[in-house]
DNA sequence: AGCTGTGAATCGTTTCACAGCT
DNA sequence: AGCTGTGAAACGATTCACAGCT
C-alpha cells in the first residue's frame, strides 16, 4: 500500500505521520461514541466548507431539507466530485440515492470549522476600512462579535465605534487579555503593522487576519491569513496581460521573453 | 520535456479518455502547427509575484542595488527555491554568484503582471466598505486609478467620494463603457452582487472583484476574484478549533450548545 | 435508478539537490 | 566560493469512475 520512501539525506525530516486522505486507519479512540478525531481537513477544503455553509444556510432558510451533491455544488460553484470528497472528511452524513440532509450538513460543518462558540474579535487600525470593519458588528451571523477597537489618534480614543469605544494602541496586550480576544483583525497602515501585531500576540490572540500589506513576523502557533487588495488587484490585471497578447498574438516578442 | 500547454490558465477542454482503467496512451495527438507559447506562470507564483514586488521596492527605497534569494525570499516569507523557480518563470535575470539587481527584477515582474498601463477601477456598493475602497483614492502605486463609483441610494447619487460622483446602478454599464474601466470592484449586499455582476459585465469590465459573499456567475472570459472576510474568519476559528482539540486530544468535549 | 463515498489516476505546486555560471 | 536556474522527486489537491448502499 503505501510506499514510504526514505528521503535522501537532507536537513529536516517532516515526520511522515500519516494522514493518506481515505483511510480508515483504526483510531486510537477507545470506545469513544463519537467518531471525531481522524484525518486532517486539507486546507483548501476548508476554505470551501465556509462556503457551503453558506450556500446551505440560504438553502435551509428557503425550506430544504435535502440536497443532492450535484445541486449544492453547483450553488456553490465547484464540482460535485470535489463538494463529495470534501464533506467525506466530515464523515459520512449523505445517504445514498437521496442526497444530504441540510440541517444535519448544517450541524456537522459548523462543529468542524468551530463554530459552535464565540470567537472574539479585535479590530485594529480606525481609519477607513478598519472603520467598515468595526461597523460590521459581529461580522458574520453572529459567531464573530466585534469586542474591542484600537488606534493611535488621539482624537479617535474613547469614541464609540459601532458601539465600542476606540483604545490606543498601547492597551491592546491588556484589553485583548482581559476581554479574552482570539481574532485580532490588523487595518493599520504598514508600518505598524508589525508592532500591533506583536502587541496582540502579547494579549493572548490566537489567529490575526491582515490587511496591511507585510508580511507579519509571529511565533508559529499563530495562524495568521491575509488580505491584501493590492495583490488581488495585480493578479487581475495580471490576466488582462496575459488575455491582451493571447488575443493579438503577433508580437510574441518585443522584449525578449521567450519559450524556456 | 513535451508538454503541451492547453490555451487558458483555468478552464479548458478535456481532451482525455475517460474509459481504460489503465492504459495510457502517449497523450497528444495531431500536434497541429502548433505555436510553442511562454510557459505559462503557475497562478499560485503569480500571487506571490506580485509580493516580492512590493518587497523589492521597498528594498529599492532604501538603496539596495542588488539582492539574493535567501534575502528576498525571507522578507516575502517564502523558502528560497521556491523564491527562485517563481523569478525563473520571467526568465533568467540574476546574476550567479551574486544575486538579481533590484531594479531589473522590479521592471521585469512589472512588465509580467501588466502594471505597464493603467487599469481603471469601478467601486460599486459605496457603504462602509466601499467608502472605504474608494477613499483608497487609486489602490496600490497609481495603477489602478478609481474612476467610477455606484450605488442605488438617491441620496449618494451625485455626491462625491474621494473626488469622483456616485452613479447610479443603472448607469454601470453606459459608465463603464464610456470611462473604459477594466476592473470592477463589487462591495453590495450579496443579494445586488448578482446583478451588479451582469452590469459591469455588459460594460466591459475583465475583471471582477468581489467582497460580497456570493458565488457569482460570469461568462467564462471574465476573470473573478473573491475576497470573503466570512470565510476568512471561519479558516481561522477552524484552526483556532483544531488546535484545542490537539491540546486537550482526549475530550471530544460533550456536545457544546451553539451560537452560530 | 439514483446518489454517495472513495480508491486510483491525474494534475499542479513545492522542495530537493546539484550542474553551471560568475 | 557563492548563488542562480532547473530537472526531478515529493507532496498535495482535484478529478475520474465505479463499487456499494438506499
């Protein structure tokens, strides 16, 4: 079955455990009533399974109560195969020539991406977007609640924001502890962002998503995504570029670039 | 090495068999006169491209004339192979046993990612986020210039953000035809994203970027990106979650009551 | 008859490791 | 001696295709 082969010889050695993304290796659970350990989630399955959530949701407001793969996928705008093989590292809650069970889908995707309790969000940066950001209010149905503000400007400290008062930068360690914070969200301009960044790790966060365009230094429990609009941006125009010279494709050249 | 590019980054045809089991067949068939194009950029390093760029100008800021891979490549946080595959994509720039001149790189990632010319912008949704964006006043470095701004509240048409008048919906696509915008930003509620979509579409936009939590539905040239702060939280509060199971690995944890 | 769940094949990305140039 | 450029190996994600359940 699977081979496992020796790697030459050559720093770091990643610890092969094995997480064969189908197997049914015999968990060390005793006899636990529920089956909840087992594989890692890939990554950008994840990413979907936010998705889906959604998708369902919606679904489930509109009176569903089953939904076959090949409907849900569409709606969420991937493949059938790839929505099947994704909800299997759920575990398996369709039922075969009939479909899923909204609700229980429902159910079985929020216990897994931890949503079944609060995390609390701290907003850093009041300018324009962190002001967006505050005023979202609890981002996301309810699971995100925004609890704590943070800027430099003198003039914007003490001011409520979406109903909470704005606390200078320096106070993040503290406040962050003390409210029990675990999402620090970073809107500052660049230069600050490193700082601010170490104060929330300071105050216990856990997960820091980005928008200032650097690259964050964190100590490796932290998980850290980010946004970076002037990378989405060059990435669409990216393939403009590419459209552009596929479309009139005389000069191949001009600049040298050429077959490798 | 022979392989054969399809024409399109994303989609295109499948050409395979999809019976035998196990035969295999010496893929390509009629090579017809076909033109040996550039090697396409895996998307994956188009993304970070457009990171070292904002690195190596930087650098360039400070008088670095010239840098190596390890350096580059640990302010963009990535490894150094990985660092110098994705340059080798543009071609042989650097210089062995010294490094790559920062301004010829500069030029050179530039010229691949199309910020050679001007992309203008539409921002449409002018709540909280998309004052935000259009404040932003032209993105990142001048080359994507906000040009036109939508929303359907009558009391934001024709009062100016960021020095540019709120249109209406309607107008999208007779104003983006006419101002030759290129790329659409759409910061709606997801239940105008849709519609939004088809109207920067019917205006000529290549691009898309959307902020609202829908999966949108366009023809197949146009190019969309995604940026979903919903999901962006729920990967995190998954790890967040992962990690606690990891520490505490013998607790399923009963069966927590729910938020959502 | 229909649809899920999943091994196996395929495809894309990352990493290794070293030849080749300066 | 040092650093790039790159085949080839390893890894990871996606898609195929079908066995197995309802």
């Amino acid at each position: 079955m699977v081979a496992r082969r020796g790697r030459r010889n050559g720093a770091e050695v990643k610890l092969d455990a094995d997480n064969a993304p189908t197997a049914e290796m015999p968990a060390v659970t005793g006899a636990a009533p529920d089956p909840v350990r087992v594989k890692a989630i890939p990554e950008a399955a994840v990413a979907r399974l936010a998705v889906y959530l959604r998708v369902l949701s919606a679904m489930a407001e509109q009176g569903a109560t089953t939904v076959a793969s090949e409907e849900l996928s569409a709606a969420a705008g991937v493949n059938s195969a790839k929505l099947r093989k994704d909800l299997s590292y759920l575990g398996s809650y369709g039922t075969r020539g009939v479909g899923y069970e909204v609700q229980v889908l429902v159910g079985q995707i929020e216990r897994t991406l931890g949503l079944t309790r609060q995390h609390k969000v701290a907003v850093v940066g009041i300018g324009n977007l962190g002001h967006a950001l505050a005023n979202y209010g609890g981002f996301p149905g309810r699971g995100f609640p925004v609890e704590a503000l943070f800027d430099v400007d003198a003039d914007l400290i003490g001011v409520p924001v979406g109903g909470i008062p704005v606390s200078h930068l320096e106070d993040i360690p503290a406040v962050c502890a003390e409210r029990g914070i675990s999402i620090g969200v970073i809107a500052t301009p660049p230069t600050a962002a490193q700082s601010v960044c170490d104060r929330l790790v300071a105050g216990g966060v856990q997960c820091i998503l980005n928008f200032a365009p650097v690259v964050l230094q964190v100590p490796e429990q932290i998980e850290v995504r980010k946004v970076d609009l002037a990378v989405e941006l060059q990435i669409l125009s990216f393939h403009v570029a590419r459209r552009a010279e596929e479309t009139n494709s005389s000069h191949p050249v001009g600049n040298g670039m050429v077959v490798r």
